[in-house]
C-alpha cells in the first residue's frame, strides 16, 4: 500500500472497488431505484380485455366486490374456463383493490425475489457481494421472454 504525503495510506483501486462490492448504503440505493423502476413500469402498464373481465364473476356474471364471491366465481371458471384458479382468482382479488396497491405490491414481490435469488446462488458464510445482486436481475431482465407479461401485467 502506497503513502500519501501526510503519510496516510492511499486505498487502491481493489480496496476501493471491494468497499463499493459490499457497501449495505449501495446495495439498498439498488433497491430502491429499482423498485422505483418497477413502479414506474406498473402504473405505465395499462389494464388489458382480460383484466377487466375479470371484474366480474364467472358465476353470475356480477361485479365483483367481496372476497367470498371470488370462490363460486372459481367453481363456475373451472367448468366455463380452464381451471386455472390459484391465478385467476389472485387477479380477480387485486382487481377489487385499487390499482395502485397492485402497483406498489407487484413491485415490491419482483424486488424481493432477487435477495432471495441471491440468498439461494451463494453460501451461507460469503460476505455480500452487491455485484451478485445487479447480476441477477440483468438476467432476468434479459432472459425472460416476455418480461412486461410476466411481471407487470396483472394476469400475468
């Protein structure tokens, strides 16, 4: 390690990039832009034909306004439809909410999934590696075929 005048030590390029690599302040300024991105990607993305039928009940075709009508609108989705009903009655929820708890919520699960992708891709005793973090969600973003279908829209 080098000296500076006043006979401190000078931080090296690796001491510098390490220190960046496992800053907690950076890693959660990642976060937050991020989830800042991903609401900005959801009150931008616009409701489709099936969202809005998915308003209504399958049952009685009725607006949808209580939790408990989601269950016989479900039961008449499996004979009328393809029985997809974890999915479509997890749509039929949120559209009885306003739009923009789904907005601030369907960010919130796509942040999240990343530390837990991490937490699954290192060991247990590794020191934080921020670099790790970008790195996976650069992958998602450029390996999921359809990424606005998948992670923005509501049905999907």
């Amino acid at each position: 390690m080098t000296r500076k005048p006043d006979n401190k030590p000078m931080l090296n390029e690796e001491n510098k990039m390490t220190r960046l690599n496992t800053s907690r302040k950076l890693l959660w300024t990642f976060y937050i832009a991020l989830f800042a991105f991903m609401l900005l990607c959801n009150v931008l993305t616009l409701k489709l034909s099936d969202d809005y039928a998915y308003l209504y009940s399958w049952a009685d075709d009725s607006l949808i306004t209580n939790p408990l009508q989601i269950i016989p609108s479900m039961a008449a989705h499996t004979v009328r439809m393809n029985g997809r009903l974890v999915a479509h009655g997890v749509a039929q929820f949120w559209l009885m909410l306003p739009g923009w708890m789904f907005d601030i919520a369907n960010s919130l699960v796509f942040v999240l999934q990343i530390p837990l992708i991490v937490r699954i891709c290192k060991g247990k005793n590794e020191e934080r590696n921020n670099l790790l973090h970008v790195a996976i969600f650069c992958a998602i973003w450029v390996t999921e075929l359809a990424f606005g279908q998948a992670n923005l829209w509501l049905d999907g």
